[in-house]
C-alpha cells in the first residue's frame, strides 16, 4: 500500500525542517545582528535588577541584575517593558510577568 500524498508532503516538510533548517524569516525571531548589537539600558532601582533596556522593533527586553548577569527577553511587547519601567518593585514585576513567559539568552557582559 502506498503512503498518501499529504504524508508524504509532510514528511518531506518536517525533514526540511528539522534537518535542513528550513524555518521560516518570520518564525526564526530578531535578525542575528539586532540581538548582538548592544542594547542602551537605563539603571533602575531595584534590589534585584541594575538596568533595563527595549529595542522597539525587535521586540528585545534586555536586562542586567545585580548578580552581573546579562539577559535578552525576546518577543516582549512594549507595553510590559513599560510596565517593568514604572513597577515599584521591578524584581517581583519581573519575576511574575516575564520570568518564564518569554523565550530568552544569556549574553556575555560588555566590559566597562
């Protein structure tokens, strides 16, 4: 017995996929070059948090904490970064609306 078109077509697609890279510009997120061009961050106050940063088009919160480490939120609407900007307390509004909600990276901390 023959295997059916569509299974076939979808084979062949998840093989594009999965082993070729095939993904969609829209669904790979921010060009390469716009989440490694270094973000301009603003210092909070917060016990948790040292500063914050957005980039508008690519939709990237980046925020570095007291621990010095560097991290970039993707996909986050503006709205919560402005949320986050007028929070009292920054730490428990990040903990509660992006910690966990939003796909993220480590980036290497630029030297000062």
């Amino acid at each position: 017995m023959r295997t059916p078109f569509w299974r076939r077509a979808f084979c062949t697609l998840l093989w594009g996929v999965c082993v070729c890279g095939l993904i969609p510009r829209a669904a790979a997120g921010p060009s390469p070059a716009l989440a490694s061009a270094r973000i301009e961050r603003e210092p909070v106050e917060s016990s948790s948090l040292v500063s914050i940063g957005f980039v508008r088009e690519a939709r990237i919160l980046e925020i570095e904490f007291r621990s010095g480490a560097i991290y970039q939120y993707l996909g986050v609407p503006q709205s919560v970064f402005e949320q986050l900007k007028k929070a009292e307390s920054k730490g428990r509004y990040f903990a509660q609306s992006i910690r966990g909600k939003y796909e993220f990276r480590r980036i290497e901390s630029v030297s000062k």
